[in-house]
C-alpha cells in the first residue's frame, strides 16, 4: 500500500467522529519496530509503543483493567507430628457454601488482567525426632498463597522431650501424651479450622489429635493399668468439589501411645490427617501430600520419629475463556470442567496472571 508521509506539526481531525485505526497484531507477529511506533496488540488487547530498546505498555490503573472473576481453593501445609497428632494446613475457599473452621464460603476475587499475583504452595511441617525422653518438637506447615488470601500452616503436634504443647496454626496440634500440665492442645485460625485436643492432665493416655478443618481434635484415653491407651483421633476436614469433583482436604493427625498390651493409635481424620503411631501399632503416618493433611504423633522412647505433614495445595477455578500464565517456579496443571478451567498448583513459589 501506499506511504503518504505527514509533514507538518499539527493534524487536525476534530471534524472527524469515527476512530483512528492503528496497526495490529499478536506479541509473535511485533515488528521489530522503531522508536515512536504504535500499535494493538490483539493478544492482551492493549495499545504498545517502541521506546529505544523495548515494545511498551501504556500505563493504566488497575481499576480501568479488565477483571477475571477467580474462586479459589487455598489449603497451607499441615503440621509435623510429635506425641500429639499434628494440625491440618488452614483452609479457605470461595467455591460452596462452607469454608474452613465452620466460616461461610468467601467471596470469589475478581483480578485484573495481565497483572502479576503471588501464588505460593506451603510445605507440609517435619515430624519431632525421637529421643530417649520421648519426641522432640516437630515444626508447623508452611503459609500458602494466592494473591490476597493466605491459609496458614498447621500446628505441630506436642512433645514431651522438652514437654511443648501443640501449637497453634491454621488448625492446631494436639496436646502431648501422658497428659502433663503445660502440654495442652493449640488454637486454630478462625475462619481456617479447628483447635487440637488437650489432654487431661492425669492419667496414662494416648496423644491427642490435631484439629480439622471442620472438626476439633479428641483427646486421648486410657490409665495406669495396662488395660489400655488410646490415642486421640484427628479432627475431620472439609470437601470441596472445585474441580468438578467432590475431595476432602485438610484432616487433622491422630495421637500416638505407649507401649501397653492394649489400647489403639488415634486415626487421621478425612482429609489426608495420618495416623498415629505406637510400639505395638505400627509406625505413625505422614499426612497425604496435597490436602494439608497433619502428621501422626509417635509413641515415646526411642520408637520411631514422628510423622510429617502433607503439603498444602492451592487451586483456581476461572472462566475458560481466558487463559492462566504461570511463573516457571510453580508446578502447576489445567483441566477444564464445563465452561470453566481449573488450574491446581501443587509446589513452589512464583508469579501468575491472566489474559
């Protein structure tokens, strides 16, 4: 086509009610353009610029940017046994009706286009290791992320070597075993989920479970006889169907026991919660990977290390008719349900956004 070059200062267009069109194109089709060129870019729908090294943006506030309405599914890692089952990882969602600690759903985020959000996957707590005094303490889970919404890490289980109670966190771990003062349960997260079990503080009883995301842990049973010791069972987590599908996330861990003639391990409660351990009842369990699933506590003198906590999980459910870019430090997968795609990340730490 023909080039008709402009050369005075001023053009003057004000009788004209229509628009101007300018060049257009995909980011792989860009020219490589000199200083001063304008254009469309179709991929993002947004007017670049080349200044004297780079294709531009023009700026604008977030308000004026176009949004993308995104449910989400955020669950922390859960925390590391130690006599005590340990915490599940916090959960909060927007997707149902019910989210973590008994809370309603929260509302979905509606996020601007081609802006960059944090999305961070927390690691599941590691397990007290065993002692001669019994188990040392464990740690909590890590925090888990999207954007504006972070679930926090479950509460290690309690310990007895020194005693520790369980901590707090986005549920909290259960009180050490044998019941001693100053080995209680720890607090959950409002709006995350529930408290571990304190255990009486006598008695000869089993470890108490971590909390759940929508149940609280039990306390241990038993006495001094060798009649039998009871671990305490994990609190129960909460199913979510933002895949499609209908999933539990989010069990607490049960307590472990001692080594009485009968008597049983507490179990893990739904939700990826393992089970605890004892010298006649096999090894404690670590909470399942991807559900901020507690770890199961241990029974005490130089068994067996507590169990560790599963790693947290965080997934997005968006329109499909736009598309997720992920930051390479993420491990992440899209599969598409009905209209809509959802994007699971399963580690890491990086930068998403949408187009």
């Amino acid at each position: 086509m023909a080039t008709n070059k402009v050369t005075t200062n001023v053009i003057d267009m004000s009788g004209n009610t229509g628009g101007l069109v300018w060049t257009k194109g995909t980011t792989a089709q860009r020219p490589t353009g000199v200083e001063g060129d304008l254009r469309l870019n179709t991929t993002d729908s947004r007017l670049e610029y080349k200044d004297n090294s780079d294709w531009k943006r023009f700026s604008e506030t977030a308000a004026s940017l176009p949004l993308v309405t995104v449910d989400y599914l955020v669950v922390a890692g859960g925390g590391g046994g130690g006599q005590g089952g340990a915490g599940a990882g916090g959960l909060r969602t927007s997707y149902g009706s019910t989210s973590g600690g008994g809370s309603s759903a929260e509302t979905a985020l509606s996020v601007a286009l081609s802006t960059s959000f944090t999305v961070t996957v927390g690691a599941g707590g590691s397990g007290g290791a065993d002692t001669a005094g019994g188990s040392a303490p464990g740690s909590n889970g890590g925090d888990s992320t999207f954007a504006t919404i972070t679930s926090t890490g479950g509460g290690r289980g309690g310990a007895q070597n020194p005693i520790t109670p369980g901590s707090v966190g986005g549920s909290g771990g259960g009180g050490i075993r044998d019941g001693q003062s100053g080995g209680g349960g720890g607090a959950g997260t409002a709006n995350q989920g529930f408290a571990g079990a304190t255990n009486p503080t006598a008695g000869w009883v089993g470890g108490a479970g971590g909390g759940g995301a929508s149940a609280a842990g039990s306390q241990g049973q038993g006495n001094n006889t060798s009649s039998g010791e009871y671990g305490g069972n994990g609190g129960a987590g909460l199913s979510v169907s933002i895949t499609g599908a209908a999933v539990t996330y989010g069990g607490g861990a049960g307590g472990g026991v001692y080594t009485l003639a009968t008597g049983g391990i507490g179990t893990g409660g739904a939700g990826g919660g393992g089970n605890g351990g004892g010298t006649n009842f096999g090894l404690p369990t670590d909470g399942a990977a991807n559900t901020g699933g507690g770890g199961g506590g241990q029974g005490s003198y130089s068994y067996a290390d507590a169990a560790d906590g599963g790693s947290g999980v965080v997934m997005l459910r968006y329109p499909n008719t736009f598309t997720i870019t992920v930051g390479a430090g993420l491990t992440s997968s899209t599969a598409t349900d009905g209209s809509d795609k959802v994007t699971t990340f399963t580690a890491g730490t990086d930068s998403i956004s949408f187009s």
